[in-house]
C-alpha cells in the first residue's frame, strides 16, 4: 500500500527537505543513472506511457483510459499496462473485473479494465505479453516512466495545474522521483490538467527543452446530483483536497472530510463511524470512483455501505477533443522508428 504523503513535500521547503537533502542528491543520482541507462526491453508492440513527475496522483488514470477510447474509436485494440499498487496477488496476470477485486488486482486495474484488457505485473514485459497474447496492438501504460524496465515509443506526463511539483525537491526531501531536467530529456510532451499556478514551473522547463504542453480537463459526469447537497466527503486517494474542491465546485456543501492514504483499505469499524457520522449530523457520503471500487470488493459490509453513498464520476477532456488521437498517432509513429529506424 502506498503511504500518505508527507505534507511538507507540498509546502515551501523548509527544514525537513534540508535535513533529507543529502538523501535526495543520493536518490536523484541513481534516477538519473536509472533513467538513461535502464536495460528497456524492447517490445514488438508501439508502448505509450502515461506517467508524471511525483509520487501520486496528478491524473495518470483518467488520462490513460481517454487515450485507450480515443485509439479503440481509431478502430485499434489497446490493452493497459500497470504494476498495481496494493494488490495481494504476486505474478503477472490479465484483469477479470468478474472474479477480480481491488485487494486481488489494485484498485486502479479494475478501473481500467472496464474499458479495456489490462495486465498487472511488476515485471511490465510479461504484463505485456498477456496484452498480446489477447490480441491488443498497443500497449498503454500507466505508470512506469521512471523504471525504465520498458522501450517507450510515446511518453507523456502528467500533472495537476493545481498541485504542480510540490516543492521541487527529489525524494524523500519532496515528491519528485527524479530531477525535473532529468525526467524532461526522455519525455515526449507534457499534459497540464485542470487550472492552477502550480503547473507553471514545470510547464516553464519543458517548453524551455523544447517538448510541447498540451492540456486536459477532469470533468464530473452528471453534476446537478449533488448540487445543494450538504455532505461527508471520505477519499483514500494522492490528493484528496482536489476531490473536496471539485464537490464544492459543483455546489456541494462540504460539511466534513475525512482523508486516507492512497489505496487504502477501508475496515469495518471505520464505515460503520463515517455511516454514524453522516447519519448524525444528516450528510450525504461521497467518495471518489477509486474508492468505491475497493469497497465493491471489500466484502458484504463495505458493499452494503456503497449502496449509502453517492460516487463522483470524473471523465478527462483533452483541448482539444483530437489531441487522444494524436496521441495514438504518435506511439505508432514512435514505434516505427525504434523497430525500422
């Protein structure tokens, strides 16, 4: 499971990132080696990744399952790519939302194989493997930029206008997984989501090397649900303050939060408070789409407990609607050079 962030990463650095410095410098040498000299195995389908520049969150996903349903609107058969965080299953293997549940696959998996195949491996060639083996012609992946276990004919990054790089230092002094330059020299383009001043310094630097910057929304499906509503917002995901903004944004009244580290497994002790909680003070429950998969297989008390909370669904816009596409285009462009040079 992934650990909650530190909250300093977020904030000008102050102490602790220089107290983590020299550790830092450690980490981003070896990212640095990592990300030029990483032994890629070099695969016989076109490979898009679909990363970002820190740990967590910056909209990774939804970006990934735009670009599978621009490439299967193109008429080809994506199949997505992820280690899967959290999961207790060991090996590589193909996703069945049927039989599957977060705890088994990652939470991140099942969303993705709702749309497409999708394979969860720590080793990414035989996650691979499966995706040809069922017949798809492109490999997304999401996540993985930085490990350099895979030849990359497309990557994108990602990140969140509103939430940029923190505070600019490397792990564990910030949230960087290696030196922003560093990064930017094997990545294709940038995609800033959402609005903000954060994003601007890494949108800065990478029209500075030369990659262009495109941008994405994350719109909400069927807003007028929760408008007026008064609420209890829980989420167990990187950034749980862009979830709680985009409620009020839609004319919730965010009465109380509740916040859990990334790919958290929520207990039983733990709904039956947040279900006392809003019974008490008369709030509706709402969590994020991630979250309610993992209490879709969280047994029959958490999937009773969904059955009380409305879930925000989210959908990524590129601008414009062609840029998927272009996207698509460009892995395939990618992979001719690496393969005929």
């Amino acid at each position: 499971m992934q650990a909650e962030t530190p909250p300093f990463w977020w904030r000008p650095r102050g102490w602790q990132a220089r107290l983590l410095s020299p550790a830092a410098a450690a980490y981003a040498r070896a990212a640095r080696w990592r990300l030029d000299h990483g032994e890629r195995a070099a695969l016989d389908l076109p490979v898009l990744c679909v990363g970002n520049f820190t740990v967590g969150g910056g909209g990774k996903t939804p970006t990934a399952l735009a670009i599978g349903a621009a490439a299967q609107a193109m008429g080809h058969r994506p199949g997505f790519l992820s280690r899967g965080y959290g999961r207790a299953s060991g090996g590589a293997l193909l996703v069945d939302p049927a039989h599957h549940t977060a705890a088994t696959v990652g939470d991140e998996p099942l969303l993705l194989a709702a749309l497409a195949p999708t394979a969860v491996a720590v080793d990414r060639k035989r996650g691979a493997a499966l995706l040809r083996e069922a017949g798809c012609d492109l490999v997304i992946m999401d996540d993985g930029f930085q490990s350099a276990r895979l030849a990359i004919d497309y990557a994108l990054i990602v990140i969140d206008a509103g939430r940029g790089l923190g505070n600019g230092a490397v792990l564990p002094a910030g949230p960087l997984r290696a030196a922003v330059g560093d990064q930017i020299r094997h990545a294709d383009a940038l995609l800033v989501v959402g609005k903000g001043a954060a994003g601007d310094t890494a949108i800065r630097l990478t029209a500075r090397a030369g990659k262009p910057v495109f941008e994405a929304d994350l719109l909400p499906r069927a807003p007028e649900r929760l408008a007026g509503r008064r609420v209890l917002a829980f989420a167990g995901i990187a950034d749980p303050d862009k979830f709680y903004r985009s409620l009020r944004c839609l004319g919730a009244t965010v009465v109380a939060t509740r916040d859990f580290p990334d790919h958290h497994v929520f207990s039983d002790e733990v709904l039956e408070e947040l279900a006392a909680e809003s019974e008490r003070d008369g709030l509706q429950l709402v969590t994020t789409r991630k979250d309610a998969v993992r209490l879709e297989g969280g047994g029959a008390a958490a999937r009773a407990f969904l059955a009380s909370v409305e879930v925000l669904e989210v959908e990524l816009r590129f601008s414009p609607d062609s840029l998927g596409a272009r996207f698509v285009r460009d892995a395939f462009a990618g992979y001719r050079r690496r393969v005929f040079g």
